[in-house]
C-alpha cells in the first residue's frame, strides 16, 4: 500500500477557522459541502467546480430526483414501508451535459421538474429513510472514487466522504436564507411568502438534522463558514483560498 505524502500546517481564515490540515495524495480529489437548505451550497458548489475543472456532484438532486418519482406516481411519501419497498425499483443516474448535471430516473430527465418547494419537502421526507439513503451511497461512493468531484449535501462529510481531502460546512442565519428564497422568487415574478418561506426553512432544518441516519451535522473536520454577511464572490475567494492551502499545501 503507497504511503500518503502527508504535510502539516496550520491556516488561519478570516472565519476565525484554525484548524490542522493534511494534503494527502491519492486517486482522485474530493471536496464534501455540507448544509443546510437555502445556505448557497449548489451556487458556490457549481461555480467552485467550475474554477477547479472537477465535476460537481448534487446529491440533493438524486434525493429530489427519488421524491419527484413518488409524487408524480402519487405515492404517499409519509409511508416508509411504501417508499422502501418501491425505492430498489428505480433507477436512478446523473448524467453531465456541457458540464451541467442532469438527473435521469428510469430513462427520463427529469432536471427540470426537481426544483419546486413540494419536491424539496418531499426529498426532506424520503431522504430520512435508512433505505432510500442506502439506495444511493454507493452510487456517489463510486462517483466520487473516480472522479476529481465537488460533492454537495447533508452528510458528505460525514457518511458519503469521510475521507475528504476537503471538508466545508456552509451555513447562515435561517433569516438570511428565508431572504434570499424570497428574492429568488420574486426576481422570477413566482409568487412569495416570507414567513411560509422562513417556517419551511425551519422544518426542513429540523428534520434534516434530527432524523435518526446521517442526519445534517458538521463534520470534525469541517471548515465552517457562515455566508450571512458574504456575497458569492467573497465566500468562492474563501473557498479557493481553503483548495491551495489544504489540497495544493501552498
Ligand atoms: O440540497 P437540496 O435542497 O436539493 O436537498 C433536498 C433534500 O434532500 C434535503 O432537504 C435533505 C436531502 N438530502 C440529504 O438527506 N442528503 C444529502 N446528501 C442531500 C440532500
């Protein structure tokens, strides 16, 4: 067995992170970004993925991709039993097309329909059940070995990932995502509703951190970052800064 290559320094962030760090060299390079919903992790996921030229994996969209599939068959998705004895009949893939990741579930593209509230409510709910998670680990395992990958979720550092060369934990204040989901609607002129924004937020924090498998939490070894008070750019410097002195030991 090759030996890593191991350097060990110290970095101090401007998100008063102070934290050991070890570039290891392997296969292939993965970057896990965990938290919760509304924080800009898919945003900054992509675009970071884009600066590195690495493949940026949401696992979100496989959860939403798996909900979508009960709710259009309109399947109680509150039944566990249900769920999990359907669940091992889809077949679920991604895809990438001019580097966007699309989602096929039993040979239809579904990308398009997987955006909605009621789908990410509904992939809050699916996503607590041990079978569903089962489902889809080794699939992003497996993404993730062959690949330089930038992987989104809730428990990629955690559970998907835990040997990340890289680990962040993107959150903010539930105000400030609440906000930021009320801009995005109006800027397309949907209909919006702060405070049934802010409680949807809160429910979907509760139950993505409290379900008993893999629940939403920081990893050890995560970087934490809190964006409230960041614009994209600023926090995609941050992150770019955390690649070169944690993965390039620059
Ligand atoms: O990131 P998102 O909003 O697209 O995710 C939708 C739901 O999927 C989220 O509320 C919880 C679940 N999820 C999960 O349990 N584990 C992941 N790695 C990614 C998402």
């Amino acid at each position: 067995m090759l030996l890593p290559e191991v350097s060990i320094f110290r970095l101090h962030g401007r998100l008063d992170i102070l934290q050991e760090s070890v570039c290891v060299n392997k296969m292939s390079i993965n970057i896990a970004i965990d938290g919760p919903a509304g924080a800009g992790k898919s945003t900054l996921a992509k675009e970071f993925a884009k600066r590195l030229q690495y493949i940026y994996v949401d696992t979100g969209a496989m959860y939403r991709g798996i909900a979508y599939y009960f709710l259009k068959n309109q399947m109680d998705v509150t039944n566990q039993t249900l769920i999990c004895n359907q669940c091992t009949s889809i077949e679920l893939r991604i895809q990438y097309e001019d580097g966007i990741q699309h989602v096929i579930c039993n040979e239809e593209d579904i990308t398009n329909f997987i955006r909605t509230e009621e789908v990410g409510n509904a992939a809050s709910i699916v996503s607590s059940y041990p079978c569903v998670r089962q489902h889809l680990l080794d699939m992003q395992k497996k993404i993730a070995r062959e690949s330089d990958v930038i992987m989104d979720g809730r428990d990629i550092g955690t559970c998907v990932l835990p040997n990340a060369q890289l680990k962040i934990y993107l959150t903010a204040s539930v105000e400030c995502r609440a906000q930021r989901r009320f801009d995005e609607l109006k800027s397309k002129m949907e209909q919006a509703d702060y405070d049934k924004i802010y409680n949807e937020i809160m429910d979907r924090d509760y139950r993505d951190m409290n379900r008993a498998t893999a629940p939403l939490k920081r990893a050890e070894d995560a970087f934490l970052v809190d964006s409230s008070e960041m614009n994209i750019e600023e926090v995609l410097d941050y992150f770019m800064k955390l690649y070169k002195d944690v993965i390039l030991c620059a």
